[in-house]
C-alpha cells in the first residue's frame, strides 16, 4: 500500500505546486507583431525568470477591449495586465500631458525612462491613476505629420487637409496649429485614410508599418524633437497585484518602472528607424521642419506648457513648471 500511495502524493505534491503558480491574463488592443505587444511579453519573459514559482502570462489572442476601453478593462478585472494611451480617455488625465508636449526629444527610450522617473517621484501621478497599478509609464517615438495630399513645409500647409489624431496634448497642439482633427484611435487609421475620410495622420514613424498605411501615405514632415508625443501606461489589476505574495510583488517590481519603461521605449526605436528606411524605399517624400517652421510652430504653442502647468497644479502638483524642467532635464541627461 505504502509504494501505492507514494507516488500518488507526489503526484499531488506536483499537482499542487502547479496550482500555487501565478498566471496573469496579458492583454494587447495591437497585434502580436506590434512592438508594445512584443514588449509586454518581454516583460513577461523577465518576470518569469525572476520569480521561484515561476509566474506566467497567459497572453490572450486579441484585445479584451478596444483601446480606449482598456484602462477600465485593467481595473474592472477583465485582465490583470495591459497598456493604454492617456489620451483615448479625453479628460481624465491631466499630469501625465507633461510628456505629450512638443519638442521632448528624439528617441522614446530616453523620453520614456526620463517620464517614468519623473513621474515616479511626483505620487500625484499615481493618485491620477485611481482603480488601477501603475507598472510603468512610457511614451512611443517623435510625433510626426503624414498625408496623402502634399508635402506640409509651413503651417499654411496644414490648413484644408483632416487629420487623425489620438487625443490628448496632440489635439491641443492640432488645434493652435489651425489644423482640421477628429480624435480617433491608431487602429482605426487605415480604413479612414483608404477612403479618403482623412487626408492624413499625427503618428510617429513607426505607425505607418503597423497599421499597414505605409504605402498610402505620400507625405512626412518631421520636426526636431517631434511635433507631439503620447502618453501610455503600462498596469496591473490591483486586486491582483495585492494578492502576490511580497517575492512576486518585489519581483513584479523589479522588471517595472524604468526598466520596463526601458523596454517599450527601446523597442519603439527600432521600429521608428526600421519604418523611416520603408518610407523611403516607398517613395514616401519626408520633409524635415527648417528653423522658420519651426519658429512658426514654437509661437503658436508656446502657451500650452503654461496652460499644462496651470492644470496640473490645480489637479494638486506642486511645483509643476519645475517638475516640466526637471523632466526636460532628465531627457537631455539621458539622450547623450
């Protein structure tokens, strides 16, 4: 008997500590092959590694919402990790527009890990976050202007073209820039701009290749710095998060913040200079903003930095023009 039920409890033994392994349900609004679905499970990959009863991702095949819905998705249960774009829930964040300005910088891993420490030292961030658990915040690449019409060379250009963009500060700078916009987002751009329903799109380069609209566009302008950024976090249930025992929750950490603030932005330049060799090999004429355009621009938006820090320090930031320098700081630190 006894040689019968040893190997029985060691079955259940296994059996047991199978179940103690923690499983998060991942979920991506973009398709597998997109840098920020290949950076979560990255992430994923590293928690992994870093956790004795091996915590695992169940990365699910689709979206368990579409974008703009996923931040609610998070904190309602529906899945335990995922990323969103702050401004696809217009009015809601308002901090978190500090990294969306104009001008930040030319590659999103420094934006990103200079906009995750930052942001990290202000719990005004966090509290903005209500319902959900921060695990990182991080920004794509250069925002930058497409269209299927003509080359943009000077603000005058932008005037009798419609523009996609995703919400946020971009609509703010769209609008002190004269420019024609309806907030919608980034999946929805390839349909809109077949059919000649937008002339064109805020995106950085990256965008034109994963959302398949790289041989539809005729025009680029870029601009040093990027005409706009957005804005994203990376989240936890934090229901779920409560419930890991202090290993994981330390673990969970460790991959979190700026290293996986890291990871998204990293990511994100190789494929901004992967899709800009693609538009040239598709005879996508790309202009780069001359000083006077840019002037042009720095005058009209000027005041949206002011009017960012005169909301944030009613929303409860202290010292929010100094919390903008010490980012801008952070970036210039990190870009060298």
């Amino acid at each position: 008997m006894k040689k019968i039920l040893a190997p029985l409890a060691m079955a259940l033994a296994a059996t047991t500590g199978a179940q103690a392994a923690t499983v998060l349900t991942v979920s991506s609004w973009l398709p597998p092959t997109h840098t920020l679905s290949r950076a979560q499970k990255t992430w994923c990959d590293m928690l992994q590694a870093k956790t004795s009863n091996g915590i695992r991702c169940n990365i699910l095949p689709r979206g368990v919402a579409p974008a703009p819905g996923t931040y609610d998705a998070v904190k309602n249960g529906l899945a335990d990790v995922s990323y969103t774009v702050h401004g696809y829930t217009p009015g809601r964040f308002v901090l978190t527009q500090m990294a969306e300005l104009p001008f930040l910088g030319d590659k999103a891993e420094a934006i990103s890990v200079a906009f995750n420490r930052v942001a990290s030292k202000h719990p005004e961030f966090a509290a903005e976050h209500a319902g959900v658990h921060v695990l990182s915040y991080f920004t794509h690449g250069p925002g930058m202007v497409f269209n299927t019409k003509r080359p943009i060379v000077k603000i005058d250009d932008l005037g009798g073209l419609k523009f996609r963009v995703g919400g946020g500060m971009v609509n703010e700078i769209s609008k002190n820039l004269d420019m024609n916009v309806t907030l919608k987002p980034a999946p929805d751009s390839y349909e809109l701009l077949s059919t000649g329903v937008m002339d064109g799109t805020l995106f950085p380069a990256e965008s034109t290749d994963s959302f398949k609209i790289d041989k539809i566009i005729k025009y680029a302008t870029t601009f040093p710095g990027g005409l706009y950024n957005t804005s994203f976090v990376f989240m936890m249930n934090p229901n779920t998060y409560d419930k890991l025992s202090d290993a994981d929750k330390k673990a969970v950490d460790a991959v979190s913040g700026e290293v996986a603030a890291s990871i998204f932005g990293k990511g994100w330049d190789e494929v901004d200079a992967k899709a800009m060799a693609n538009m040239q090999k598709n005879g996508v004429q790309i202009t780069k903003a001359d000083n006077s355009f840019v002037s042009a621009v720095t005058v009209r938006i000027n005041k949206l930095e002011r009017d960012w820090a005169k909301a944030a320090s009613d929303k409860g930031l202290k010292g929010a023009s100094s919390v903008l320098s010490d980012f801008r700081s952070e970036i210039a630190k990190l870009s060298k």
